[in-house]
C-alpha cells in the first residue's frame, strides 16, 4: 500500500498531530522546515506595525466587497532546488488551538483567498515573493473566519514507498462586517497550581475571551513575597493558546523546580496584539504531584494607579507653573 507520510509546520504554534500518518510540528517564523523551506509575511499594514502579532499573520477586518493583497516570501535554505507548490486551506480553533485542516480542505475564507503565482521553483539558497489575495464576496456574511496560506513541497516516491510532504505556512484570521473592527479584550479569572508527576510546577491561567476578536496569547508571571521574601520569574508563558471570540481555556505557564511551595504573590501579563490584561492572586504549589483548587484573581491596578499618579502630579505641576506665571506677571 502507498503511504503518505506529511510533516506539517505552522508558524508560531504549539500543534498537536495530524490525523493519520501525519506528523507535526512548530516552528518560530522564518525558520526553515527540517527539508528547507521556509516563509514569512512581508507586508504589514501601517496602522498594525507596533502588533506583533500582525506581523506574523495576515490579521485584518474587511467589509463585503472588499479585496486585500499580502506578500509572502518563500525560502529554500537546502542545497537543491526545490518544486514549491502555493495555495489557502481550511483552519479553524478548537480546545483553544489554531487547528488546519488535512491537505486541502477548504472552507469559506479558503475559497476567497487565491495565491500568485501557485507554484515556484527555487533554487538551492533562495527566495521568491508571492502575493496573498483575498477577496470577499458582496453578501458575505458577519463573523470571524481562519484559514493558513502554504507553501508545500512534496518528494515523490517510487512504487511501494513513502512519499514525504512538507509545508510551511501563514494564517490568516479575517473578520467580515460593516464598520470598524470588532474590539480585542478578555480577562483573567482564576489561577490553578499544579505539580506534574516529575515534580515541576505550573499555574494555570483561565482566561475568557470578551471581545469580537481571536486570541493568540503570550506572556509572563512573576512571583514575589514568597518564603522568606523570595522572588521568581519572569516565567514565559507557553505559546500556542488561541481562543475565538466568546472561547475560554487555559495559558500555561512551566516553572523551575526550584521553586517553593510557597505561598506566593503571582502577578500575571498576557497579551494579545496590542491588548493587555494584568491579574494577580495569591497562590500555593502542592506538596506531590497533583492540582490545586483554582483561586479567583483580581485585576491589577498598578499600572491605573501609576496613571492616575503621574496625572495628579502632572496636574500639581501645572498649577505651580501658573502660579510662578502670576507672581512673574505681578512683579515690576
């Protein structure tokens, strides 16, 4: 029987295996495949330039009847050419991860988005430039819809073996609708400790997704006023949670086995785009491996009260240089 055997990349996500005998895995963008190739988003939107995010992906809000265009660039990092074969498929979000569907599945936003040209060939060490397009019918309707733009190479195999295909790629997250984009928010609600079965701690961090928009999360916490006046972290939080609007799940976060039972003072940050949200909540590891009860958090308002801080002071010198005005008006 002929087999397929696919090693599927997606840029910037923690996935789990394809069905089948697929496998998966991640890497950061830009970065080659384990084959060679490569690809990156190459046009940003200059409203979008501070977001990260946005920078990885092709993130963007039309109304029907609209049409956008995205470069990519392509790369072949190996020491042959290679055949690289372009097109959109089907994604969508699940038990909070960006999921892509098998082959070429497709779906709504998939069938929009068209690639130019659909194939390149690339020689040993090279790049070429490609353009994203997508086009959304008149009578679209409302809502935000997933897709990933690959770049595919496949190596053919002989009667009775294995044929290898390996694809990189860029997702795409667009939302339809009249006006402006939907708002990005969401909040923090509980942090959970564990202990793994090798003795490692982890928090857990709940998060609900308030807005009209998806979530990629990142992030850190920090603990402080643990045993003995103790500090840790930052602790990055693990790439790969995404939540779609309304969606809630979990950011994880992998301490070092040093750390104490505690208690701690945990503070966490996460971020999506340009939108972040600070919680904060006091927290105890378990002794032996297991999961503690979820404790609920309560909003940070240290960067408010820095805020309101720098106003009042911002307003008292205000006064003052009015005042010294005044006087210097008074005098002779």
């Amino acid at each position: 029987m002929f087999h397929r055997l696919a090693t599927l990349a997606l840029l910037m996500a923690v996935l789990s295996p394809a069905i089948g005998m697929s496998q998966a895995s991640a890497l950061a963008a830009g970065r080659p495949s384990p084959d060679g190739i490569g690809i990156r988003l190459v046009d940003v939107p200059i409203a979008a330039r501070a977001d990260q995010r946005a920078r990885r992906y092709i993130v963007d809000h039309l109304k029907p009847g609209m049409v956008i265009n995205r470069r990519i660039e392509v790369t072949n990092s190996s020491d042959t050419p290679l055949r690289v074969a372009l097109y959109s498929a089907a994604a969508s979000i699940g038990n909070g991860r960006f999921a892509f569907a098998e082959d070429r599945t497709s779906n709504e936003l998939s069938t929009w988005t068209s690639i130019a040209p659909r194939g390149l060939t690339l020689a040993p060490h090279s790049s070429s430039m490609a353009t994203v397009t997508v086009t959304v019918p008149d009578r679209a309707s409302t809502g935000e819809r997933y897709a990933v733009a690959w770049a595919e190479v496949t190596t053919t195999a002989p009667p009775g073996g294995v044929s290898e295909v390996n694809r990189v790629g860029v997702r795409l997250y667009l939302s339809v609708g009249p006006g402006g984009a939907p708002p990005t928010d969401f909040t923090i609600d509980t942090l959970t400790t564990q202990r793994t079965a090798g003795g490692n701690p982890m928090v857990l961090a709940q998060v609900h997704n308030t807005g009209g928009r998806a979530l990629d999360l990142t992030g850190d916490l920090r603990l402080t006023e643990g045993p003995g006046g103790m500090s840790a972290g930052p602790f990055d939080v693990e790439l790969g949670t995404t939540l779609p609007p309304g969606g809630t799940g979990t950011a994880t976060v992998a301490l070092s086995d040093q750390v104490p039972d505690g208690p701690w003072k945990a503070r966490i940050r996460l971020r999506s785009g340009l939108v972040e949200r600070l919680a904060q909540a006091t927290i105890r590891f378990p002794s032996s491996a297991g999961l503690a009860a979820a404790v609920p958090t309560d909003a940070d308002l240290l960067p408010v009260a820095i805020a309101a801080g720098l106003v009042l002071a911002a307003t008292g010198l205000t006064v003052v240089l009015l005042r010294r005005r005044r006087t210097a008006h008074a005098r002779p």
